[in-house]
C-alpha cells in the first residue's frame, strides 16, 4: 500500500500493539482498529503525540525550541565544509552497495537519508521533533517521516536493510532499548550504522562539561556523547555484533563545528577563505587521530554493527 510521500506502508507497524497500519483519511489505523494516530500536514503520522516517557518529552521540546538555529547553523559555509569531511569517514565505513529499505532514526530534517538517497530503495525517518520533521518533510518529499519515541518504533520487524543515526544515540538515555529496537527492526544480516559525539578522550569530557552547561542549546541532563566502555556492551546485549569504532574530528571541530551552540563560532561565516581553512582542519584532525589514537582519541566517532540475533533467530 502507497501512501505518505509514495513509500510502502509495510515498513511502518504499531509501535504498542506490532500490528499493520491502515490509511482511513488523515489517520493511521492499527488493523484492529484500537490504535489510531492523526496525520500532520497530511504525511507525518504522530505516534508520540504525548510521549510516555519524561526524557522523551523533555527532548520534544527542545529540539522544537532550537530547530531553526541548529539547521541554520548547518547551512554555515565552515560548518557544510567540515561535514564534508565527516561524510567521507561515514561513507567509507558505510562501503559500496545499494541500501535496500533505510531508517534514519532521531532524523532531523533528515541529514543522513539526504547524503544516502541514491543508494536507498525506500527511506524512513523518525524523530521526536516535530519541528524537526516539517523541515525534512521540505527536504525529502519522497520519504515516509514519522513523529515517534526511538525507544518505542513505529516499524515492523525486520523490515530494514539499514538503520542510520546521525547524532541521534547521544539523546537517549535508554541505550538498552534503543539498540533492542534497532536490532528488532533489522533483518538477519542488516547494518546499524552511526555517527555521534565522542567521549572517550578526558580533554573532551573536560570541555564539554562546561559547553553543555553554559549554552543554551544544550541540555546535559539529557544529552550524553558515546563511550566505547559503554556502547559496545548494550549493543552486544541486543544481537548487534561491533565491526567499526573509527573516532574522527580534533581540535578543528572544537573550532569550527559548535556554531549551533556557541555564537562565537557563527562568526566564522563572515571569514574570508574559511571554507579552505576548514578542509585544512580536518586533513590537520585526520592526521592526529590517526596518529594518536584512531579508536578513541576524536570528538566523532563512526561506527557500524551487524543484526546476529535475528540471523541465529532465523
């Protein structure tokens, strides 16, 4: 069945019952009829009108709050220049190959589905953010969008080749059932792939101490960049087998990547030849963490992990 931007309603289920969805109208439909979830702007089901978890709603409502500010930070001239860099790391851990049926969960204005879409067959985001997802619902006109908890996923299972995060894993608390859903909605063999903020170097956790607390686009109390000590064990819990820890960015991203949060830095803009600067930053970070330390020392890290339990299962 076709519907909500021109995807298969198939790789969408009932986050509380599992069951198949239905369009009667604008809603959403469970099969049974119990559940019902309106659409907005006639293509974004709402799954977590009323999120049942506290960090859930709290996260709603920040990124609704910043949503303008963080995407127009991502339009900076440095800022495009230096995710250049990260996109590269990410496609190269990502390899060759079409992507089958693709996820982008905590999706925003859907960055990761935008950089991959020659390569998707079919593309669903999720994010809590409604805000968020009108933005990607401009950009991706083709693609499901759906406003859901990424602990409590609107997709049925095993339906997904690839699941991808950008920057998404370091808002939820709850890892556990975060992976559990990832590994659920994988097929046997699928990919989870992410890229996210690192904290395994001390001087990183130092500073970000004091960022997280002192700007206001930032909630700490929410927000908790990965550790290798502490991500590779709930992933491993939840059938997803570790291939790639590769940690990038250095003391240029420190510079030239926190405009969303630091109004210094979207000043840069203004810097004439700051694009050049900032495609030499990053081959100066590439070549010290490589050096240094290419599993743990960055302030990114982009990682990959394959569904084993569904494969045993199956």
């Amino acid at each position: 069945m076709k519907g909500l931007g021109g995807a298969d309603l198939g790789a969408l289920a009932c986050p509380i019952s599992g069951e198949a969805l239905e369009l009667h109208g604008d809603t959403l439909v469970s099969c049974s009829g119990k559940h019902r979830y309106p659409l907005h702007l006639g293509r974004i089901p709402l799954f977590a009108e009323e999120p049942d978890r506290a960090e859930a709603v709290r996260q709603m409502h920040h990124y609704d709050r910043i949503a303008t500010t963080y995407l127009e930070s991502q339009g900076y001239p440095h800022t495009l220049e230096y995710n250049a860099y990260l996109d590269r790391v990410f496609l190269e851990v990502l390899g060759d190959g079409n992507l089958g049926r693709t996820a982008e969960l905590c999706c925003g204005d859907g960055e990761a589905l935008a950089l991959l879409s020659d390569r998707i067959d079919e593309g669903v985001g999720v994010d809590i953010s409604l805000s968020m997802l009108e933005h990607a619902a401009t950009r991706l006109p083709e693609t499901i969008l759906a406003q859901a908890d990424a602990t409590q996923l609107p997709l049925a299972d095993a339906a997904f080749d690839h699941i991808v995060m950008f920057g998404g894993i370091h808002h939820v608390a709850d890892r556990r059932s975060l992976f559990r859903e990832v590994s659920r909605v994988l097929r046997p063999g699928g990919r989870f792939l992410w890229r996210e903020p690192l904290d395994d170097f001390w001087l990183w956790r130092a500073l970000r101490s004091v960022v997280y607390r002192v700007s206001p686009e930032l909630d700490h109390e929410t927000e908790r960049p990965l550790r290798y000590n502490e991500t590779a064990p709930p992933l491993a819990e939840a059938g997803l087998q570790l291939e790639t820890w590769r940690s990038c960015g250095f003391l240029g991203f420190c510079l030239l990547m926190n405009s969303d949060v630091l109004v210094v830095n979207r000043l840069l803009r203004f810097l004439p030849g700051i694009r050049a600067l900032t495609r030499a930053a990053a081959r100066f970070d590439e070549a010290c963490v490589q050096r240094l330390g290419p599993k743990h020392l960055g302030l990114q890290v982009v990682g990959s992990a394959v569904n084993q339990l569904y494969c045993a299962d199956s």
